[in-house]
C-alpha cells in the first residue's frame, strides 16, 4: 500500500520555494480570488511550481478544500427525489468549492496548465478525484478537453508566407547586431570594461553562494515516448503473454484478451458469418483470431513492423499463406504490408467497404487515431457498420481518460460519427503494481483504471 499522501499547506509549500511562487500558491490555498488576481496580471505565475513540492496554484486551490464528506444516507435518498437536483454537485458540497471554483476558473483564464502533475505525480484533476470534489474535477476536465481541441486545431494550422523573405530579413538583422556589439566593444573604454567584469564576477559569486531553487522536475520526466518510427526500427520480442518492443515497452498482452472479445461482439453483435472486417495493427493477433472464427467474407489485416510480419509468416501461423489462400475470393483474406497512412488510400481507391472496422495501432499519438476517425472512417465503412478502436486514450489516470473520451466525442461528431461508450470492469488483480503480476517484465505500466470504456461509432442517422 502507498504511504499516504500529506495535503497541509505546510507540506505542500516547501521552506525552499521562491517568495514570488510562495505567495501565489498561499492566495490560491486562501482562495483569495482579489489578491490573486493581481498577481496573475504576470500571466506565468499562473503555473508556478513549488520546485521541491511541484505544487501549482490549481493544486492549491483544490487541495485547500480538503476531502468531500460523505453524504448522508437518508438525506442522499431525500434530495434524489428532488427536482432539477444537479447531478454533477459535489458530494457534501460546501461553501468553500464556491470560492476554489471562482479561484480555479481565474486560473485557466490566466493560462493555467491543467495537467501540470506535482511530486505525487498527480495532477490538479487527479486531486480533486481523488478528494471527492466533483465541481472542480470537471472544470479540469473541461480545460483539458479545451485544451486538446484547440492543439488539433493548430496541428492543421499553418502559416502563409514565402519564407525565403524572412529568412533574409533575419540575416540581414543579425548582420546589423553584430556590427553594432562590434562599435559598442570598439568605443568601451579600458576602465569600463574591468568595473563590467569585476561586477560581473560578484554576481557569479552570490549565486554561487546562494542558489536559486532549481525548477520542479516531474517524476516522469526521464519517460521516453515512443515515435511510430523508433518502434517501427525497434526489435520486438513475443512470449506467451505479451509482445515487447526493445526498450520493454507493453506492444500488446494478454490480459487485453476480454476487452477484445468485447470489441468483437459489440463490432459484429450476434456475431454472424459474412462480414466484412478491416484490422489496423495485428500485434499478437488476439482481435483477428476472434474476428477469423466468425467467418467474414473478407478479413483485411494492416501491419507495418518487419518483426511481426514475419511472426505472422512463421510455420504454424493462422494468418499464413493458407489462410490468404482459403479466402471465399482471391484477396479477401489478406495482410496488407505498410503503414495504414500507405495503405488505407490504397483500399479505399479500390473501393472496398467494410462492416466492421478496429483500430489499434502503437507509437502514434491522439492526432493519427483523429486523422484515421475523421478522414478514413466514413471512406471505409459502409452503411450500418461499426467502428471501433482500443481506447487507451490517456489510461494512466482518470482525468485524462475522461478529457479524450470528450474529444473523441467532437471529432467523431465531425465525422459525422456517433459514439456510445460501453463501459466494463478491468480486473486489476494483477495490473495495479508496477513490475509484478501482469507488469512483471516490462518497462511501465500503460493502464492503470478499473473500468474499461468501449467506443462503438456509426454513422449519424
């Protein structure tokens, strides 16, 4: 069990924070929204950091509310019956969530970040989950949700110029700086130049001896994020259970087995032979054995990485030669060798259409899964078919599995997709420990949460 976790204003401000951070974490803690708004008129103190604590002014002012009291049984009954009652209220909501919704609100207006995560690694969202404040969980939510859309829109931004003029523009004035540090240089007079660098070797002096505190380092910060090009290069290793890349990184494993019988059969219900069935990323190949004993009329496969195309060759393999060759018709049964950004413009130039459609590729961030959902999607499935993807969106905590479930919600929406979320029980009984059980072996864990949220997407009307 983790020690737990000491939210006082005194453990959290740390003796060794700057004045200038110290004073806006105590007015967000105070939720003195007038005194903090004149600091934030510097629109950076916003997202000041304890550099021991990590603790920002959103943490702060969540923080300072302290846990939601449990309600009442019989009052709890009682207010159900009410009218109008607002479901997203917190828990024993008092007066103080009131003054931290205003102060928060202040904060996200100024720029505050709202996944910013502290020495706990938590974020501002996760502390007030954890705290039981709902009103301040969802502004979080909000904020995150704000932030992802507005990121997507700027990925797609790009800025009209010829470039070559700035270029030259640039030069020209880093030509006319040097000239003039050069006459500046020329024109100091000896006597100068020594008082400049005898204050210049004080101040080396106080700094030596009295450090600034250095910034606030998060604990993640040495996670090194797989590109789809270094996984792409990387070598892989396949046990019985689960499929590393060469840095230890969870490709796919086994426990992942239910959520894909449940994608399956929310895919294609009753589970009917015939189907036409798209599969991006065959990983272990747990998806496609499960979509294979349906019999589909046609099963396309997609995988990019040489180790598992070769895997997928191997004597013995389910997806062999002889499987392509058993195909009702030649070349509806098939693994299309690529990247899906190849290979998808192909099939869709060849027209073909699919009932069922699944999704689940690794070392690609949010914006590929956007750009496959909102460009391909309405391309490849036919009418009355389903898609659907492995929603790992942001499972290592809460907060962000909740912004992503939004965001997916808009883009699908775009599409002109609609979404309804499953949602199933994780069995974490061998998932809730870093490097043991199910984890044992490999490098971090990539999920984290009890509950598991399936997304099945069709076409709107």
């Amino acid at each position: 069990m983790p020690s737990p976790i000491d939210d006082s204003l005194a453990a959290r401000i740390s003796p060794d924070c700057p004045q200038d951070t110290r004073d806006v974490l105590h007015h967000a803690w105070a939720h003195d929204l007038s005194g903090l708004k004149k600091l934030l008129v510097d629109r950076s103190k916003a997202s000041a950091q304890d550099p021991k604590t990590g603790e920002t002014p959103l943490h702060a002012a969540i923080r300072a509310c302290g846990p939601a009291e449990k309600p009442d049984k019989n009052a709890a009954a009682a207010g159900e019956a009410e009218e109008g009652k607002e479901e997203e209220e917190d828990e024993g909501e008092d007066g103080c969530v009131e003054e931290a919704r205003e102060v928060v609100q202040a904060l996200f207006f100024s720029g505050a970040i709202w996944n910013d995560v502290d020495a706990n690694n938590e974020t501002p969202g996760c502390v007030a989950y954890r705290l039981g404040r709902k009103t301040l969980y969802n502004m979080c939510v909000d904020a995150g949700v704000r932030a992802e859309i507005l990121f997507a829109l700027m990925d797609g931004y790009e800025e009209l110029s010829s470039g070559e003029d700035e270029e030259e523009e640039e030069e020209e004035e880093e030509e006319e700086k040097k000239e003039e540090d050069q006459v500046m240089k020329d024109d100091k007079q000896p006597a100068e130049e020594e008082k400049e660098q005898k204050e210049k070797e004080e101040t080396n002096a106080e700094t030596a001896k009295d450090p600034e505190p250095s910034a606030f380092v998060p604990p993640d910060v040495d996670e090194k994020q797989v590109t789809s090009k270094e996984y792409l290069e990387s070598d892989l290793t396949y046990d019985a259970n689960k499929l590393l890349d060469a840095d230890l990184n969870g490709v796919m494993m086994s426990w992942e087995t239910d959520i894909m019988r449940r994608s399956v059969a929310a895919l294609l219900p009753d589970g009917p032979p015939g189907k036409r069935v798209l599969n991006v990323g065959f990983g272990m190949g747990i998806i496609d054995g499960m979509f294979a004993a349906l019999k589909p009329s046609r099963h396309h496969i997609i995988e990019a990485h040489p180790d598992v195309l070769a895997h997928i060759a191997s004597p013995g393999s389910a997806f062999g030669a002889a499987w392509e060759d058993s195909a009702p018709e030649k070349g509806e049964y098939r693994v299309c060798k690529g990247r899906w950004q190849d290979v998808v413009p192909l099939l869709a130039e060849q027209g073909y259409l699919y009932d069922a459609i699944y999704f689940d590729t690794f070392g690609e961030d949010y914006s590929q899964l956007r750009t496959f959902i909102m460009e391909w999607v309405p391309a490849l499935l036919d009418q009355g078919g389903r898609f659907s993807f492995f929603n790992g969106l942001g499972a290592d905590r809460r907060v962000c599995y909740d912004v992503y479930t939004r965001v997916v919600e808009m883009h699908c929406a775009d599409a002109g997709l609609d979404v309804e979320w499953e949602e199933s029980d994780v069995d974490m009984a061998e998932l809730d420990k870093d490097g043991q059980g199910e984890w044992e072996g490999v490098r971090r864990r990539y999920w984290t949460l009890d509950k598991y949220r399936l997304p099945i997407c069709t076409f709107m009307g």
